[in-house]
C-alpha cells in the first residue's frame, strides 16, 4: 500500500502540474486582450467588468490548488494515519475540516469566476447563495467520487491484488497501464477545446486503444506463438475487434451530437489508428519481449550447464588426486615408520579440509590455492627423497598475490608434471614458478619427459585433470587467460597466465 501511495502521489502530482501548465500557458503565449474577449462574453452580456487573472487564472488555479492538496491530505495521511488505525473520531475531524476547507476555497474561487452574476442577482446575498449551493454540490462530487474510488481501491486489495499479483505478468501490465492513462491526460490537456469533451473524447480512444493493445499482447500473439497459425490469428482478431469496435460508432454519436459525418470520420480515424499504430506496435514490443526472454533462458540453461560442468569437473579431480595421495602415503609408510607417515598424514588432513570446504566455493583467496600447492608438492618430495636423480624446485613468490581464483584450478598442471616427469630409472627435474602482479597471475611448470612417458601422455591426452582446467578456464576466464602447452620428446613446459581484474 505505501509503494501504490507512492504512486498515487506521482501520477496525482503529475496531473496537478499539467493542469497548471495548461492554465499558465495561454497566460503566457496568448495576448491579455485576447483572452479578455474570449472569456470575457458573459460578463460583457451583464454589463460587468472582467479581469482575465482576478475572474479566470486565479480561480481555476485555487479550485485546482486546493482539490490537489486535499487529496494529497486524505489519501496520504488521514486515512493512513487514523482511518486504517482505528482511530476514527480524530479522522473524521480531519476530514470535515479539510472538505470544509475545500468547500470555501471552492466558493470564494467560484465567487469570482461567475463575477457576472452581480448583475443577474439583484443583491450581493443571492451571489454568495449561488456560489455557496453550486460549491456546496462540487465538494459533495468531489467526496463522493473519493470514496467511490477509495472503496474500489480497498476491495480490489482485499479480493483481486492477491490474485493477480501471483501471475508474472502482472507488473508489466500495471506499469503499461499507468504509461496509457498518463498520455491519455497529457493528450488531453494540451489539445484545446472544451476540458469534459476532451476528457471524454480521448478517455474513450484510451480504452479502445488500450483493449486493443492488452488483447493482442496478452491473449492473441501468445496463442499465436504456440499454434503458428495464420489463419487462426486472423480469425481471433477479426472476432475481438469487431466485438471492440461495434459499440464505437454508438459512444461517438453520444458524444457528438447531430454531426454523423463527423461521427463515421472519428470512427474511421480510430479503427485506422489501432490497425496502422496499435497493433504494429503490439506486435513489435511482444516480439522483443520474447527476443529478449529467449536471450535470457538461453544464458540460464548455458548458466545451469556451466555450473553443472564445473562441479562435475571438480568432482572428477578431487578422488582422482586423493587415490594418488594415499598411495603415496601407503608406499612411505613401508619405507619408514614414524616421522615422515605422521607429516604426510598431516599434510593430507590440511588438503582434504581444503577439498571439502574451500573447494567447494566459487573463489577462494590465491593464498589458500598455494598452501594447497605446498602441500600437495611436499607430499610428493616424501615419495621421491630417496632418489638423487629426481630435482624438485619450487619458486614461489608471493608478492602481490593477494588476488582470488577459483579452487583447484592449478593442481592439475603439477599433477601432471609428476605423474609423467618421475622415473626411477633417469634423470628427473620438475620446475614450478609461481608469481603475481596487480592485475594478473604467472603460473609456470617444467617437467622432464622420458621415453616410457611419452606415449602414455599421447595416449592419456594430458589426463584427465588438464582436460578438465582447459574447460573450466575457458569457462570461468573467457578472454582473459593465456595457456600455452610446449612439449618435446625429452621436456614438458606449461605457461599459464590469468588476468584477474
């Protein structure tokens, strides 16, 4: 209620400031003398003296000043306030005071609109009589018309709003709506003539236009888009709108009188209007609409895919390394007993708890990914200590490296380079570098390759873990990283480069 308040107040506000344009601006552009003779004639016919301002502008801008503010007064703070808290006896002072407010204002303003009846009434007395019934009768309207559309407005909330406020497309056809009023009142006020004519005239071109336009937006098109017949389309149109438009030539005699070429004219305008305008325009916005939400479902299935890859990718990861670790494990603890089984357990706990909780977000701090790289590397220095041939150098540094990545995005280049760069019989060298700068990460790894090596790795296309960071780069980096893979018969050399802001 307070956001339709809200609203309430804009479109009242809006209202009130067209009126006053439309007032002020003859004021302006007209000349004062002009104006004069114009509304000047019932004056002139009673022998009276007519002001443009102090007979015409001031009063219709005090009529419409105080019918504005009382609105304002009672829809945003009387009955808010007291009327829907209970609080009845300080409301219902408020809004005597304030309709009797209205009802003065009314009266004076009227006093000097109809300045011509001093010289229709025979005394001051049968003035201020006239001017008292007929703003006696326009407060009474005015009251009446409020509680009419109070009343609509609670009941609507009460049994329709909870209703219609579940469908989608509720709030689309609401804000369409105001949109349609608002140019209806523009329209309205800015075209001259007569204000009720007017007001008549383009309300009921608004309501047909805008019949047109919600039938074939929310009824017609989207049949249409599930049948794809033509033939159907046509038919279901002709139906509507010759439903819509039969009772327009009726509505237009009503309104014009005695003027049936002027009638068939209008008639022929409006059926043009919403062929040639309405329904072109329905028809476009209803297509991109459904462009645009085409668009998004395509990026949430590619979303849902994606995120579906990447768990499925890291789930392929995770107990592949945790195999290679406890082997690793298990081997060492045959070899030695005590203190390099409790440092690896150790060090295998720290990696499991990173698996399980950190690995699981979407991004985790560059520090923990190297920590996990650290540990992941001194598990692999147990496993080939006693081995002089095999050199393991690691260098690290950490300098502005206080970015996030997504986890175990690097594991997987170290992990190859020591399941295909570790022989027991040759020379074996492993190298891993590792640095930062403000924007961007450098990741390198240099493995030997031996001969028994090299057709598992054609073989086994990398393994599985680089054929899974190749697509969750190019899924998590699109365009912003460089991953270059050289290999020899004897070396192995993997750059990686990872823009992250």
């Amino acid at each position: 209620m307070n956001q339709l308040r809200k609203i309430e107040l804009g479109v009242v506000t809006g209202i009130f400031l067209l009126l006053l344009f439309a007032l002020l601006y003859k004021s302006v552009t007209y000349n004062v003398f002009e104006l004069q003779h114009e509304y000047g004639y019932k004056f002139a016919r009673y022998d009276q003296v007519f002001d443009y301002y102090k007979h015409y502008l001031l009063p219709l801008l005090s009529h419409i000043t105080i019918v504005y503010l009382a609105f304002v007064c009672i829809n945003s703070w009387i009955m808010p306030s007291f009327y829907e808290q209970g609080k009845w006896k300080i409301g219902t002072l408020l809004l005597i005071a304030t309709c009797g407010s209205v009802f003065l204002v009314i009266m004076t303003a009227s006093t000097w609109y109809n300045g011509y009846l001093f010289g229709v009434y025979s005394t001051r007395k049968g003035v201020h009589m006239h001017c008292a019934k007929s703003a006696f009768i326009i407060t009474i309207f005015y009251v009446t018309l409020y509680a009419l559309y109070y009343g609509v407005k609670q009941l609507y909330f009460q049994q329709l709003h909870p209703k219609l406020a579940s469908k989608p497309q509720f709030a689309q056809i609401r804000s369409e709506a105001l949109v349609m009023l608002l140019l209806i009142v523009v329209f309205a006020v800015v075209t001259p003539g007569r204000n009720s004519a007017k007001f008549a005239i383009f309300g009921l071109i608004g309501i047909y236009y805008g019949i047109v336009y919600f039938v074939a937006q929310y009824r017609l098109l989207p049949l249409y888009n599930v049948h794809r017949n033509r033939q159907l389309l046509v038919r279901d149109s002709a139906f509507v709108f010759l439903m819509i438009f039969i009772l327009s030539p009726i509505l237009f005699f009503i309104l014009i009188p005695g003027h049936p070429r002027d009638v068939i004219l209008s008639c022929i305008a409006l059926y043009m209007g919403a062929f040639l305008v309405v329904l072109p325009l329905s028809y476009w916005i209803f297509y991109l609409r459904q462009s645009r939400s085409d668009t998004i479902l395509g990026l949430r299935k590619a979303l849902d895919q994606s995120e579906t890859g990447l768990d499925f990718l890291r789930w392929q990861i995770n107990p592949h390394f945790l195999f290679n670790a406890l082997n690793t494990l298990y081997g060492t603890a045959l070899t030695e007993k005590a203190p390099a089984t409790s440092e690896g357990i150790q060090k295998l706990g720290d990696m499991m708890r990173f698996m399980l909780h950190d690995n699981m977000q979407e991004r985790i701090s560059l520090s923990k990914e190297i920590a996990y790289l650290e540990n992941y590397i001194a598990l692999q220095r147990l496993r080939t200590q006693g081995s002089s041939d095999i050199g393991i150098e690691v260098n690290i540094d950490d300098t502005h490296c206080d970015h996030e990545i997504a986890p175990m995005l690097l594991i997987p280049f170290v992990e190859n380079a020591f399941k295909h760069g570790i022989s027991s019989r040759n020379k074996s060298r492993i190298t891993l570098s590792l640095s930062c700068t403000p924007e961007k990460i450098y990741f390198d790894v240099y493995n030997t390759v031996h001969a028994s090596r090299a057709s598992e790795i054609e073989n086994d296309s990398m393994g599985i873990g680089l054929q899974n960071v190749r697509q969750r780069l190019a899924l998590l980096y699109p365009r912003r990283h460089e991953l270059s893979i050289r290999e020899t018969t004897t070396e192995y050399f993997v750059h990686l480069t990872i823009q992250v802001v």
